[in-house]
C-alpha cells in the first residue's frame, strides 16, 4: 500500500505557491488587449522548478523541485503554450517509486540509500540554444538536452566526453560575435570539492579552451561575468562543509567572517594568468552583463550587502542547522542593488570600485543579448517597488528599465496583486540597433490563479503593454531563459 500524497502545511505551499504538478497545453491563446508586434515569430523558453512529490523529510526551500520547461511560440500573431516535465535521473527513480527519494537540497545524505549515487541535479533553472541544440540546466550537474519539437528530454549531454566535470553551470554566456559558448563548472570533482573550471565551446561543440583551478573555499558560484578578454568569477562565502551535509545539515551556511574573492580569468589564457581581488563578505547574485574598458573590467550585478540566500543558515560554532529552513535566527532579506564592480586590471591591488547604478531593490536582470561582453546601454530586471527586508516573499512586482547612458530610469507595474517572472529582450529586428525591439514578461495573476503574457516596446515599457495575451492556467515560477528566432 502506497502512502497517501499529502503536502505538508508550510507557507511555501499556499496560495500562488502551491504545487501543479502537470504537464499542460494551451493553443492560440486569447489577445485580450492590443495586436501582436508583426515580425515577431520565434520561441521564448524558460525553466523552472514544481514538485514531483511532497519533499522526503516535509521541508523544502524555493530553488529545490523537479525542472519544468515552458515554452510561448509566437507564429504570425498567435501564441500556444507548452509546458512538460525534464525527466532526469531523479525525476525517473521517484516516478518509479511513485515518492520522494532525494532529501534536502543537494545534501545526498539525506535521500533514501536506494538513490545516492544518481544525480541529484533536477534541472530547474535555465535553458539555453547553441549549436543546434536545446538545453535544460541546473548547476549541480550536466547540461540535460531537450527536443525543440516536443520538449521531450533526451538525456544528460557532456559533449562527447569533452567535459570531465561533474557539474556544469545555469549560466553560461554566448558571444554573439564569436558564437562561443563561455560556461563553467563549480564543485567540479564532487561536492564540498574546491576545483573549478572554465570552459570555451565553440559552435561545432568542441572545447577551444579549459583552464581549471582552486576556488578559495568550496563554495557556490552561480553566475558570472564575460568580456571580450576575460571572465570574472565570485566567490562568495557560501559554503559547503562536508562534515556538516554527512550529518544531514543544510548544503551551504553563510560564513560571514570570510571575504569575497573574485577571480579575472583571461578568455584564452591559462591559470597562471588569473588576477585576484577581495573585499568583506557580501552577496553577489545575478549578472545584466560585463565588459571591458581599457585596463578596468566592469562587472553589472545585483549585489547584497550580506547572505543573499537567507534560507541557508550562518555558521556557528557548534550548531550544525536552524530548523525549519527559512529566515531564521535573527536575518532579514537582504535587498540586492544593480551595482557596478570595477577591477583595474593594471592597478597592482587586489581591490576594487563599486558604483550603485539602481536605487530601487532588483534582481534578474536582462540586457540586449547581442551585446553580451562588450560595452552596452539597456538593461531590464524585476525591481521591488515596495521591499520589504521582514518578509522573504514580496509579492508584487514590477519590470524597470536603466539608460547606463544617461542614467534614467523607468517602470512598469503591471498592478495591484500581480508580480513578473524575468524579462527576455527580443530586437525588432537581427540587425536593429541596441535595445530597439520587445521585451517579453509573464505576469502573475496572484488573484485569479492565471497568468498573462505582456509584450512592452523595450525602450517604452512606462507606456505599458503593446499586446496581452490571456494564459488560461497558472505558470509556475519560472527562473531563466533564452529566446530562439524562428528563422
């Protein structure tokens, strides 16, 4: 006799939260407001996490759940809707089992003895198209390949052997100019490991570069900066320790004491060619992009003054958890802020400049992907109107737009009991000039338990939406993705 389903009462379980747990469908949606853009024809991919079963121990924190593919195809003025399961190795041992196997986040530890020398990787959070394939990723394991077609998965893909790591990062970049994918691997020989490597895949799928080297502890690196010339990686003290996940602890603790380092690793270069930099602990989330200026690379990031994921707890001496995991002892949300890093390649020091570039708290920024790793003008990110640093969920939310130019600002609220997924920018056309085209926005009808699909004009979005189309079912949240042209 199998055990009933019965998700446990937790508050990341009720009301927009809870689990769908379905694949869906939706054909030639409704257009409720405006036309659709003429020329835009293409595919808007995201990923992101549901829950296959109740979690094995009944906690569970937002980044877990089993990876879900979403897709909008925009064809001549209407668009469907598609949504289906990536069925990794866990997802495929726990539908065998008809229950949860794996324990809590990454710790493999904490899962069933049956299932702890498969990948834990649920590949949940961004998809990416380069040469001709589609991917699904997560970055505690391999790239999983998705039919464009169906969105069926058709397995974990380590480019024909080339790629020795375990692990392969949910934020690799393409060089439009060289169409060279810039990816990585963190924790790349096993957990709580400190070696990480860097990878430059040309667009035949051979590696052209890979420099591998020591982290200054085993910690996460979920995102980064590309340049024409170089890479920058953070290293944040968010660490794992070993003896912590044997005993069942959480995956990473926030070791406040330590510093941040940052590496600047040249594109083609080796490991003797890396240049350091540091400073007091802060977070660093995600990238809106990175470029170089004469000796000074500039890194564009969300950054947090202190633990940007405060649902892993500080380590302390002697306590090895803070059960439940949420906020727990004593930490707010620490807002992030749009900053500019700036490291001086020809200084001789190891430190380096920040310049706040947004006021407003944002995160999930977007550019003009045409321009990623060279100087550029448009951004976009999800901002926090109303932030709230006692409340790990703020709701509502709104898209806003900076001029690194001229430094305005603008936004767009899409209203009362509404909240929006990251933005994809699409040019009007392959050869218009920078941030002239869309920007796509999947809203949240907090209310309604639906959602919309909102184009903006990108260099008007205070105007509102160019077009809105009615999704008739709840999108699950959704982390990244990337858009494919039809052509």
């Amino acid at each position: 006799m199998l055990p009933p389903i019965r998700f446990p009462q937790i508050p990341l379980y009720e009301g927009w939260g809870r689990p769908m747990r379905v694949e869906s469908d939706a054909v030639a949606m409704e257009v409720v407001q405006g036309e659709i853009p003429a020329g835009l024809n293409g595919a808007w991919l995201r990923c992101g996490p549901d829950r296959q079963y109740p979690p094995k121990d009944g906690q569970d924190i937002f980044i877990d759940g089993e990876g879900q593919v979403h897709r909008f195809s925009i064809d001549d003025g209407q668009v469907h809707y598609r949504c289906r399961w990536v069925r990794t190795e866990r997802f495929i041992a726990q539908e065998q089992a008809k229950r949860a196997l794996f324990g809590r986040y990454r710790n493999r530890y904490t899962s069933d003895p049956s299932v702890r020398h498969l990948s834990m990787s649920t590949a949940n959070t961004t998809m990416i198209w380069h040469g001709d394939k589609l991917f699904a990723l997560k970055e505690d394991g391999l790239p999983h390949e998705i039919d464009a077609a169906s969105l069926a998965t058709i397995g974990t893909y380590d480019y024909d052997g080339q790629v020795t790591s375990l692990t392969m990062s949910a934020h690799p970049k393409i060089d439009v100019r060289t169409n060279e994918l810039l990816t990585f691997g963190y924790q790349a020989k096993g957990d709580a490991t400190d070696d990480i490597v860097f990878y430059v895949i040309g667009p035949d799928r051979k590696i052209r570069n890979e420099i591998w080297f020591k982290m200054p502890f085993a910690c996460t690196v979920h995102d980064y900066g590309v340049t024409e010339t170089h890479v920058i990686f953070p290293f944040a003290p968010i660490i794992t320790d070993l003896q912590v996940i044997q005993a069942g602890g959480p995956f990473y603790r926030w070791h406040p004491e330590l510093d941040i380092h940052f590496a600047a690793v040249p594109r083609n270069g080796t490991a003797a060619d890396i240049q350091w930099f540091r400073a007091p602990a802060m977070g660093v989330g995600h990238t809106m992009n990175a470029f170089r200026e004469g000796n000074t690379l500039h890194f564009d990031v969300t950054a947090y003054n202190g633990n940007m994921f405060t649902f892993f707890p500080v380590a302390k001496q002697g306590v090895l958890d803070y059960p439940p995991p949420s906020v727990g002892d004593g930490q707010i949300a620490v807002p992030p802020f749009l900053t500019r890093l700036s490291f001086d390649l020809a200084g001789n020091t190891t430190e380096f400049t920040r310049q706040l570039l947004v006021k407003m708290p944002g995160e999930m920024p977007k550019m003009d992907d045409r321009y990623q790793g060279y100087g550029y003008r448009h951004g976009y990110l999800i901002v926090r109107p109303r932030f709230d640093p006692h409340r790990m969920s703020n709701i509502e939310s709104a898209i806003g737009h900076i001029d690194h130019h001229t430094g305005a600002f603008k936004i767009w609220e899409p209203g009362a009991n509404r909240s929006v997924h990251e933005p994809q920018f699409v040019p009007r056309h392959p050869d218009s000039p920078e941030g002239e085209g869309w920007l796509l926005v999947i809203v949240n009808r907090l209310d309604e338990n639906c959602n919309d699909l909102v184009i903006l004009d990108a260099q008007k979005i205070e105007a509102g939406p160019v077009a809105t189309v009615r999704v008739p079912i709840k999108v699950r949240a959704t982390f990244h993705g990337c858009w494919i042209p039809r052509e």
